[in-house]
C-alpha cells in the first residue's frame, strides 16, 4: 500500500510517531499546509494531508485557533470549587458550563466535587459570579474561591475535545 492512500483510523487510536510529528507543527502553525509540513518532515504533502483528515475524522486532534483571555478583555482567573448536597455534581457541573465566562468545569474527587475555571473583568465580577453561584444554582452548599494571581504555564496542547 502507498504511504500516501488515506488510513482508516478507528475512534480510540493511537497517535504514532508520525501523526506526534505533524501536530508539533500544526501547534507552531496551524494553518500550514501539508505540503510545507510534508517538505519540513520529509513527507509528501499527500500523506500529511491524509493523516491530518484521519486524525481528524477518528477525534484524535483538531486544529482550533486560541485567543489570549486578555485578548478578551479579561483580567482575572479564578478557580472556584462548589460542594454540592441534595443533587448529582454532574449536574450542577452541566449547569456551570452554561455560564458565559467559564472557562472548564470538572468534576473531581473531596470536599468539593465541582470545579471550574472562571474569567472575569473585574473583582467584582467575581464577587457576583461567587454570591451567583452559591444562590443562583440548585444544591450549592458551599463555595470556594481562589484567584489564580500568576499562570506560569497553560498548555493547551493537549486538552478534551468536545464532540
């Protein structure tokens, strides 16, 4: 078989060598094309082109564009931590993810087993967004928060993607 006639990859595969290759470079640039990556990596433009598709169509990596949250006008980042009584977390945890200036939610294990990720513009967007939380949705009992003052890495190279 040709390196160049597409593979069918099934949900749930691997990423090989190769596949690891080719999205370090869609992380320097994702719109370059797959000629340019096939001519950096030692490939032909018609295999870069393909594999991208497959990892792609299998939900293994998507070329999404990322803006700053400062781009947005947002000046803080707060995680805030809800403990939950009298209702599944999960959903408590859908119901947040609705909020416009969330960032991620995650259920996760202890005292608290709903977090979240929040952008605000102000302090006392964050205020409100706490007293909000803690009044404004059914089975909060309880909620922290903690101002994110530095982020000294972010990595969105890898993260969940959503179906």
């Amino acid at each position: 078989m040709s390196e160049d006639k597409p593979t069918r990859r099934a949900k749930g595969a691997t990423l090989d060598d190769i596949d690891l290759r080719i999205i370090e470079v869609l992380q320097r640039d994702g719109r370059a094309q797959s000629t340019v990556i096939g001519e950096e990596l030692g490939l032909t433009g018609n295999l870069v082109a393909n594999r991208i598709r497959a990892m792609d169509a299998a939900g293994l990596m998507r070329v999404v564009a990322l803006a700053d949250f400062r781009v947005h006008g947002y000046r803080l980042l707060a995680r805030i931590r809800l403990q939950v009584s009298g209702r599944a977390p999960l959903e408590v945890a859908h119901e947040l993810a609705q909020r416009e200036h969330v960032l991620s939610v995650h259920l996760t294990s202890g005292r608290y087993p709903v977090s979240c990720l929040y952008a605000f513009h102000a302090a006392r967007e964050m205020i409100e967004a706490a007293r909000d939380v803690s009044a404004g949705i059914a089975g909060v009992e309880d909620v922290d928060v903690e101002l994110l003052n530095t982020v000294y890495r972010y990595n969105t190279a890898v993260g969940p993607i959503a179906a």
